[in-house]
C-alpha cells in the first residue's frame, strides 16, 4: 500500500494551503480566466509532483543475514574497489546507486546488526551522479557492523537538488533488515563500501529496490575472526 512518507507530510500540508491562498488570492485581484486557469492547472501539477516523491509503501524481506540489501530505489552508478581514507583506511569495494527525483527517497539498512558510528558531514551540491560527489557534498556517513563481525560503511550523499539528509541511524543503536536509516529529499545517492570479500551479486547500471535488491553477501566469519 502507497502511503507519504512521514519526512513529507508537514511540508505537503504547508504546500496545500499555500496554493490555496495563492489561487485564491489570484482569483479575486485577476480579471483574466486564463491567467488563472494557467495558475490553478501548475499548482495541481507541483502538488501532485511533491505528493509522489514523498511517496513510501511498505517492503518487508526475509533474507539470511549474509545478503547485503540494496538501501535505496535507483540504479547503480559505481562498483568498484577504492581506497576508503575516512574511516576503514584500507581498499573496499565501493558500490553506489544514484537516486533521480523520480525514485523513492526513503533509505533502509542494507544488514542487519549494530551501528558503530553515525555523522554528518556539510560540503557542496554538485551533480550526485559525479564520482567526487561522495567526499565533497554535504553527507551522512553511517558504519554497520553486520552480524557475521564484519563492518560496513553506508554514505548518504546530497546531489545538486537535495537539500537536507534526515539520517535515523545512532551510535549504539540495533539495526535490522526492513528498517529505515533515513532520507534524501530530491535527487542524491546512496555509496556502500564492503569488504573487498564481498561476492557482489549486481551489475553497473542495474536498477535497485530499496529493500528489496539483494547487492552482495558477506563472507561467513569464523568464531575465532569474530573473537
């Protein structure tokens, strides 16, 4: 079932009478039918526009704990290994799915277990789909310790349209598969980074379902390593 996002209910709400009283408005003071015919079609038009961005439906998935799940609706722009040098320090596997205006916006945890670290990062607003989007723009960095030991790193990153991350994920906290970490509003993207071990099981320019595509599996740990 399609329901609005929470993230977007307040501002739909402020939106409505907002052109409520503008048609309104534009109603009294203009002579002139087409004038605000004009007015009244756009202003159903970005009404209906908002509407379907803020857009959610409920996604339940049942998946060993092993899968990595895709956190967001998109299409995948980047897999390939990089040197992660804010936090791991070391080569990962870099896996990234730009989200349009046209996706869902609502971001979810890629794997179970627990979150290790939580922070925002302001920066610029360049174009998302751009590869220097991932350590310039304004952005959440979340890192995921799974439940087979293993840590990975989920990016939330602001493209030229967004203007604000919401991010749900605290330090400390149980994450769990078909759990929202947060949202975009407006076009951005979304950057994973896996252990280099990773069987990735997607492909460039795959199209994503937020909770939905599975990206990778994990390797299975062995109780000394998770020790």
């Amino acid at each position: 079932m399609v329901k609005i996002h929470k993230e977007g209910r307040n501002m739909l709400l402020i939106l409505l009478f907002a052109l409520i009283i503008l048609n309104g408005a534009l109603f009294y003071v203009s002579s002139s039918v087409i004038i605000t015919s004009i007015v009244a079609v756009l202003s159903i038009v970005v009404f209906i526009f908002f509407t379907y961005f803020f857009r959610i439906s409920n996604r339940i998935l049942i998946a060993d704990d092993t899968y990595v799940i895709a956190p967001a609706d998109g299409k995948i722009v980047v897999i390939e290994p990089v040197m992660e040098n804010d936090y791991f320090h070391e080569q990962r596997m870099q896996v990234s799915i730009f989200m349009s205006v046209f996706n869902v916006h609502a971001n979810w945890f890629p794997v179970a277990g627990k979150v290790l670290h939580s922070s925002h990062q302001s920066g610029r607003k360049m174009a998302a789909y751009l590869p220097k989007s991932s350590t310039e723009n304004e952005r959440s960095s979340i890192i995921i310790e799974a439940k087979n030991g293993q840590q990975i790193l989920v990016r939330q990153v602001a493209g030229a349209l967004a203007r604000r991350i919401v991010t749900y994920a605290k330090e400390g906290m149980e994450c769990h598969i078909n759990q929202q970490l947060g949202f975009i509003k407006f076009g951005s993207r979304v950057d994973m980074y896996l252990p280099m071990d990773a069987e990735i099981l997607t492909e460039l320019h795959e199209e994503t379902i937020g909770n939905e595509t599975i990206i990778a599996k994990l390797k299975h740990q062995s109780a000394e390593s998770l020790d």
